[in-house]
C-alpha cells in the first residue's frame, strides 16, 4: 500500500514537473523575434524623397519597436508601436 502511494505521488510531480518545463517553453517561443532593421527599413523608404531622412527615422522608431510596417506608407496597424510614436513634443507622427 505504501509502494503505491510512492508511485502515484512520484507520478503526480512528474506530471507537474512536465505542465511547467512546456509552459515556459511556450513562453519562450512566443517572444517577439529579432528583425533585420537595416532591410525591412530599405524596403519602407525605397520609394522616399528623403531617403537618408527616411533611414535615419526608420531605423530609430525600428530599434525601439522591433518592427517596420510592410510596404512603402501605411499599414502601420500591423505595428502599433511604430504608428503611435510621436517627435518629442508630441504633435508630428516620427515613424515614416
């Protein structure tokens, strides 16, 4: 009797050990993934009249947001970050 109440507990913590060690491996995968800044911001100011202008913001709103919205203008619903950034006093939009 007391062998099986060993076994049922050793196999009641084997099976919490296993929920946490797939738990935090879920969270670990979940974490957002690097981005390769330098090309995603090549791409957003491809078509810019101010391309060393465009870079330069670009690469700022892309490090701290660590995501560029895809094409050329718009979609910045994709990246709330990089649509809700503004200059330092608030009223210009600083992400192209």
């Amino acid at each position: 009797m007391a062998v099986s109440r060993v076994l049922i507990a050793s196999l009641v913590l084997s099976l919490l050990l296993l929920h946490v060690v797939s738990a935090v491996e879920q969270a670990n995968s979940n974490q957002v993934a690097s981005i390769d800044c330098n090309s995603a911001c090549k791409g957003r100011c491809r078509l810019a009249s101010r391309k060393r202008r465009c870079m330069r913001e670009c690469m700022s709103c892309c490090n701290r947001c660590k995501c560029v919205p895809p094409g050329t203008s718009g979609n910045e619903e994709v990246c709330p970050c990089y649509a809700h950034m503004t200059t330092h006093n608030g009223k210009k939009h600083k992400c192209p």
